[in-house]
C-alpha cells in the first residue's frame, strides 16, 4: 500500500514507507495531526439530482485514531449519522453504508470474494444483511445503489459524469481510478454476511477528542463518530472504505494498525521504570551524605 502510517500506543509517532504494487498514487494524501490520521476527500464529487459538489451526501473527511483500547472513526460530511430524505430512495430515505476495512493486501473484489473483510455496521436504519449493530469478520459486502436512487452503470460511469458536471472525483486516500474498486461495477456498500464479532459504540461527546477538520480548508455540516474493541481487529495495513446507500460519494482510507503491547510488557516497562527512578534516588542520598 502507499502512505501508510503508524500509530504508536507510547508516543503516536508516525512512520511512511511506499510500496509499489497494487494501487496507484492516491488523489490526495493522508495527514497525522496529533493522534489523528485524516483522510481528505474531494469537496465536489457527490451528485443529488442533476447537481454535483456540495450536495447533502458529500464526504468531507475521514478520520482514525487508535488508543490501546479501541480503534475510533470519525466522519466529516454533510450527511449526518441518521441519513437525509430522497425522492429517488425506493424507502424514501438514504442512510449511511456500513464501513468496510480489508487487511489481505488485496483488491476489494478479491477480498470481498473470498469473505475476508472486516465490516462494521454503526447506522441502525441502513438496509444491511447485518443483523445488528457491531464488528464483523468474515464478512462480504453488496451494494444497493439502483435501490437507492444512482441508475448510473458502474464507478467509471459516476467518475465520468461528475467529470462532466464540473466535478473533481476522488475516493480520499485513493484515487477515483485506483485499481483497488472495481471500475465496472458499483463499490460495495453494506454487509452481505459475516460473524458478528463485537460490539460497535456511537460516541456522543466529540468535544474531547482533539477532532479539527477545520484544518483542512472545507468542513461538513456533520461530524459524529464510533469506535470498536482494538483486540478485535488485526495488527496491520488496511484499506477502509464508507458511503451512504447511494454511493453519490465514496470515501477510502489507507491506513495501519500498530500492535498493541501486551497488559505484562507494559507492567515490565512500568517496573523498569520504577526501579530506574528509585535508584537514582537512593544515589542522590548517598552524594548529599
């Protein structure tokens, strides 16, 4: 994968590296700000109707912190965690998808075929196979698009009528053309199937998580976040993907899970740490005597 980052449990000090293989130069490239890694998307690639950029289901930003406890995304988007209204919705209503993350190193049809993904379904009025709220593994993903209201063929139908309109498509860290979608069909946006593995859980105070989308020039009218249990995920690079049911604005983050020490390390280091401090003191007794 390209710009990767790490997120270090004991000081969130942030590495790169660059691979070349399997994808293309992201449209636009990831940044870590404090404990947050951010992922930019375009500002005028959603479409609503004949309108494109700025609509009600534009992506702004995308966000992931990791602590030794949990793994925390936050959304910047002016659709919000409930879903907006639409005329063109079979229901009446788009909701969010469910966020896909995929740890294999492979393409998304190939993962999503061969039931490798890691789905986390955090909108409880989405038209999910997932039973219910939380963290699945093994999980495969469709999409419900012609449902919702985008008669549009495939992606590359979508990139080239935003293209047309006026627009500047791009899938966050990704670009609109990286080979990790599929360009001639829909990106998947719910879970299909998958063994629930967890529980997922709405933040409802963001006023203490250090968030500043605003940094980025162009924010949504949105924000809201969730987060899921760390041990339940792998250790390692990933590409995580969200969008509403419609798919007008797709989302993508190229990112990595840095292993979390182990409950008796940590003791050992704690320890260490305070067998260090007492003997500097006692060594300070002994001079002043």
């Amino acid at each position: 994968m390209i710009n990767k980052f790490a997120i270090a449990v004991f000081g969130w000090a942030a590495t790169s590296a660059c691979a070349a293989t399997l994808f293309v130069q992201p449209a636009q490239a990831g940044t870590l700000v404090g404990d947050w890694y951010y992922s930019p998307d375009s500002i005028n690639d959603s479409m609503a109707g004949a309108d494109v950029g700025g609509t009600k289901y534009e992506i702004h930003n995308m966000a992931m912190q990791q602590t030794s406890d949990e793994v925390i995304f936050a959304i910047n988007s002016n659709l919000s965690l409930s879903g907006t209204g639409s005329q063109y919705a079979h229901d009446g209503h788009i909701a969010w998808g469910d966020l896909f993350m995929n740890f294999t190193g492979q393409s998304l049809d190939a993962a999503n075929n061969a039931g490798e993904l890691f789905g986390i379904r955090f909108a409880s009025n989405n038209e999910s196979d997932a039973p219910s709220l939380g963290l699945y593994s093994n999980a495969t993903g469709k999409d419900i698009v012609r449902a919702n209201g985008l008669l549009l063929d495939d992606l590359a139908d979508y990139n080239n009528w935003i293209e047309r309109h006026g627009g500047d498509p791009s899938i966050g860290d990704l670009s609109a053309t990286d080979p990790y979608f599929n360009q001639n069909r829909h990106i998947q946006n719910v879970i299909a199937s998958g063994t629930r593995i967890g529980d997922v859980n709405i933040v409802d105070d963001l006023s203490n998580l250090g968030l500043d989308f605003g940094q980025f020039g162009a924010t949504g009218n949105h924000t809201f976040a969730f987060s899921v249990d760390r041990e339940l995920l792998p250790d390692g690079e990933f590409l995580a993907h969200l969008g509403p049911e419609c798919d007008n604005d797709v989302i993508a983050m190229d990112g990595e899970l840095e292993e979390v020490p182990e409950p008796t390390t940590a003791l050992a280091l704690g320890a260490v740490g305070l067998l260090v401090g007492a003997s500097r003191k006692r060594r300070q007794g002994d001079d002043a005597s």
